[in-house]
C-alpha cells in the first residue's frame, strides 16, 4: 500500500523534473543549482556532446548550461511520462524529454534543433529536500533540424566578467 509519505515524495520528485525544464527554459540559474546536490554525475555520452559520463560540481553544471543555452533565442524542454522509483531516502527517475532549441541565422541555415530521447536522473533527499545526484540526457531518436544550431548559440554567448583573465 502507498503511503502518504510516499506520494509526497513522488510529487516532490515530480516538480524537481519540472524545476529542472523550467529553470533551463527560464534562464534561472540561481533556481537551476537548487536543484542540484553538490556534485552530480553528468552524462551526455549519447547527447552531441560524446562527452564520456563525469563528476562536476553544482555551479560547474549550472555555468555549463549557462553557456549552452544563454545563445539562444528560446529554448522549450518538455518532461513527461515520469516514472519514479524510491528507495531509502534516494529516487530513480526516467522522463520523456523532448528539448527544442532555436538561435537566429542567416537565411539557409538551419535555425533549430530538436532532441528527443529522456532524462534519467538519480536523486537523494537531503536535509528533507530532494536533490539530483546523477543525470544522462539520453538521445533516443534522430536530430530534427541541427545540432549545429548549439555551436551558433554558442558564439553569441558573452562571456561573464569573472571567465575573463587579464594578463
């Protein structure tokens, strides 16, 4: 039988998934690294990227997703389909993930990209909050548009104050 302790968590790990989209989508780092334990295992293996799985810290992870996303011009990731399993105090969870990105272009070129695939996330809850300890953004299907569209992004990025040296 389920617990009312239970469905509280089910829900609480519900709104960091719709956290997660939202803040991306907002733009709200501060809201972004909220949702993050200290150090989380990334993996965009299957993503573009190829980057092997690897352990950054929380604001490493929200500047990260700064840069990829502050180039575009919008950005709409939907989570759904959520299928939440609990265990002692921490949370696997697997969402459909359908993540379009658009950046202005000169004519011809191609202006979007669309991901589709899921997010899996591993969460724990700490200090009675649920926080993500583990995420792979993992592409199931092909790419609609391009994925170049990142790199377009990416140099319209200006860069923060403090990534500046001087030499």
């Amino acid at each position: 039988m389920t617990t009312l302790e239970e469905l509280a968590d089910r829900a609480a790990v519900a709104d960091v998934v719709a956290g997660l989209a939202h803040a991306q989508d907002d733009r709200d780092w501060p809201a972004l690294r909220r949702l993050f334990a200290d150090e989380v295992l990334l993996d965009l293996s299957t993503h573009h990227y190829g980057r092997p799985p690897t352990t950054v810290t929380a604001p490493d992870l929200v500047e990260l997703a700064r840069k990829t996303l502050d180039g575009f011009d919008c950005t709409h990731h939907a989570a759904s389909n959520l299928v939440v399993r609990l265990s002692d105090g921490e949370a696997e969870c697997r969402t459909h993930m359908v993540a379009y990105h658009h950046v202005p272009a000169d004519p011809g070129v191609v202006d979007h990209c669309t991901m589709r695939g899921y997010w899996q996330l591993r969460l724990r809850k700490l200090g009675g909050r649920w926080l993500i300890t583990h995420w792979a953004v993992v592409r199931t299907g092909p790419w609609e548009g391009s994925p170049d569209a990142y790199a377009l992004a990416a140099a319209r990025v200006t860069p923060r104050s403090d990534d500046r040296h001087e030499g």
